[in-house]
C-alpha cells in the first residue's frame, strides 16, 4: 500500500477532523450516556455509506471490507465518553455541558477514528482483507464499555487477528508516536473501606475505640503489601485518596471512610494482595477493639501489548513517520479498559503525542486544562490506516 497516498489523503481531510473533534469537545457525554455522542458518530458513517451495529447501548461497530479476497481482519478502536470535569480552558470549542469534559483525549480518539474509516473507505478497492471500526462508550467507569462489547460480541464475526488503540499522550510532542511491548498498564481495583470504632469526647479516650488511630495504624501496615510482599520486579501500587473522620477538635467519631486503589501488572499476585488487604485491616482493626468493612471493587485487568504484533506495528509506523518520530514508552500505572482486548486477542495499544509547549499545551489528562495539539491529527489518521493496512498484509 502506497504510504504517501495515504498521507496525502490524511492532509486532505485533517480540516474535518478538526471540526469533528471540536464539536464532539463541545459537546461531551458521561460514560454510558454517549447518546448524541453516538448519534454523531452514526451520522458521519452513514455518509460514509458505511453499515453498523450497536452494541452495549451507545457502542457502534462497522466493517470496512476490501475489494481484493482475504480472511484476514484487525480492528480499530475508539473510546467516545468524557469526564466529570469542569473544564478551565477558555477556546472556541470549551464543553457546553457544565461539569463534563473529555480530559482524556477520547474526543480525538474519536474523531481521529472517524478520519481513519474515511481514508480506508476511499482505498477499499485497493486493498485485501476487513477493518473492524470500535466506536466504544464507557471507558471511564467501571464495569467499562470493552468488557460489555466483548461480553455482546464485538470480537466475533468476524473475528479480528489483531486489535489496534489509540491513545493521547501529553508528555510526547505532537508528530510523535510511543510504544512498549508487553505489560504496558496496570490492572484496577476501588477499595471501599469503612473502619468502625466507638465515639466520644476527645478528652475522654479511654472510653473510646478510636476508628481514626485505627486507620492511621492500618494505612501504615497496608503499605508493607507494597514494600514487603509484592515483588519488586513486579511493580505495585496502593493509594489512598480519601479520609473522611467526620469529628471535631474534641470529638471522636464511630467511624472513619477511606477510598483509594489498588494496581499490578501480575493478575496471581492481584488476588493474592486482595486477601492480604483485608487480614491485615481486619487484623489491625480488632486489635485496638474495633472492625472494618473493607470491600474491593475489581476494575480493569492489565494491559499486555502482543510482542510480535507491537514489533510489528512499531515498524510499520517508523517507516510511515521516520524513525526520529517513534518513541519507546515505559510502564504506566494508570489503567485502561483496553485491557479487556488485550486479555483475549493479540492487541497493541500506542500513544499518539499531542504536546505543544509553545502554545501551553501541556497539561495532564484528567486536568480541567487539558487540551491537545490539533496538528497531531495530520498523522493521527493516516498512521491508523497504514498500520491496518499493513496488518492486513497489504
């Protein structure tokens, strides 16, 4: 397949995916509720003539199949919800629904997919084999939006040898690409824990079952999971974003809540400390006299980029940007439900750089600043087209 056509018809449509992203900016929907997020995306591939079928509600998926025969499938995904952010940027495209934002680049994904079906689209008479589009909602609350489309059937009929993710990156400047194969992400549990105790007045302890010294020994002990029974070639992850000890100056309270998380990259290891969790919260609990409620939500796996396949598709993408443009990406701790494909299909899942320190954008997803290099879409859909192409074995 001729890269620099495909690049020239990436340029040729970069003005629409810019439009396409800005509007799905301004316009952002919570997971499971991508209704005209949806709706859009529909729109746009039936004017592509395409035909689709929705799945896990908001979820649309299309085939582009190629004039030349062959068996041979990959898929393409993208994730379409937003966040629970109000977003602080002041530009032309700022979300018009207060409090939701996408700050995790999912508009890009999106309309970078939508670019991506129409290159391949105007190429399908010259190439051999079937492009599986995922437009998937819910990426951002468990139980997410892949574990419900592959529940439904999303790698099935036809079944892709490979499954293909895109994802912004604010540390790599725009015109970059990152990869690592292997373990790429951490798996994700919430833990919801309820330590209880007995109140009363702060001068008085001894008639008391302080829950928040209770607490205070148990975050402390929990953090020995960490440094010494997690092995330390196998990184781990247990954080605690929240305390709430609903007291006063001279109050002891019943009970002390706490939310935080658990990540790994070792799914054995991951049930292991789950258990360890709780005997040591439970332990700690009783001895000062009180208990604990500690519940463990299982979120994503981890995420494994398929060695062969990732090798693959990095070179494919230094020889359609150039060596200088392809980067190595380490371990990140962060999760993505793009795991749940990486579990059961060979899948790789590379970064597409959208920083521009020049113009200050710079920010962290899930930021109330965050934005993205628009320039990043001069690449972004032509690179997902070749490397499907050249999956395909075109």
């Amino acid at each position: 397949m001729n890269k620099e056509k495909i690049q020239e018809l990436s340029q040729s449509i970069f003005n629409e995916v810019v439009a396409n992203r800005r509007y799905l900016h301004t316009h952002p929907e919570l997971s499971f509720n991508e209704v005209e997020t949806s709706a859009f995306v529909a729109k746009k591939l039936d004017e592509l003539g395409l035909q689709y079928e929705r799945m896990a509600d908001n979820g649309l998926v299309a085939l582009i199949k190629g004039a030349k025969p062959s068996d041979r499938v990959v898929a393409l995904r993208a994730d379409m919800d937003a966040l629970p952010i109000l977003e602080a940027n002041e530009v032309p495209y700022k979300s018009q629904n207060a409090g939701v934002m996408h700050a995790c680049g999912h508009d890009a994904h999106t309309s970078s997919l939508l670019g991506t079906a129409k290159i391949l689209t105007q190429l399908k008479d010259e190439f051999a084999g079937t492009v599986k589009l995922i437009f998937q909602p819910a990426e951002e609350k468990l139980p997410g939006g892949a574990s419900l489309m592959i529940k439904e059937g999303v790698l099935e009929n036809p079944k892709p040898q490979a499954v293909l993710g895109q994802h912004v990156m604010p540390l790599i400047d725009a015109g970059k690409v990152g990869f690592r194969a292997g373990k790429y992400m951490a798996s994700t549990d919430e833990l919801y824990v309820t330590v209880k105790g007995k109140g009363g007045h702060g001068a008085q302890p001894q008639q008391n079952i302080d829950p928040v010294m209770i607490t205070a020994y148990m975050l402390t002990a929990l953090q020995t999971i960490i440094s010494r029974s997690a092995d330390p070639k196998s990184p781990s992850v247990l954080s605690f974003g929240k305390v709430i000890a609903n007291g006063a100056t001279n109050v002891i309270p019943n009970e002390v809540y706490l939310e935080g998380t658990f990540r790994t990259m070792d799914e054995a290891w991951r049930a292991e400390a789950h258990k360890k969790m709780k005997k040591i919260a439970e332990g700690v609990a009783e001895s000062f006299g009180g208990s604990v409620d500690f519940n463990i939500v299982r979120g994503y796996p981890f995420l494994i980029n398929e060695e062969k396949l990732t090798a693959a598709t990095r070179a494919h993408a230094e020889d359609y940007l150039g060596k200088e443009n392809v980067l190595d990406l380490d371990i990140w701790m962060a999760a993505e439900d793009f795991a749940y494909y990486s579990q059961v299909a060979d899948a790789c899942f590379y970064r597409l750089g959208t920083r521009n320190e020049s113009r200050g954008i710079t920010s962290s997803v899930h930021t109330p600043t965050f934005d993205v290099e628009e320039d990043a879409f001069k690449i972004s859909t032509g690179l997902m087209a070749y490397l499907a192409l050249k999956q395909l074995g075109n």
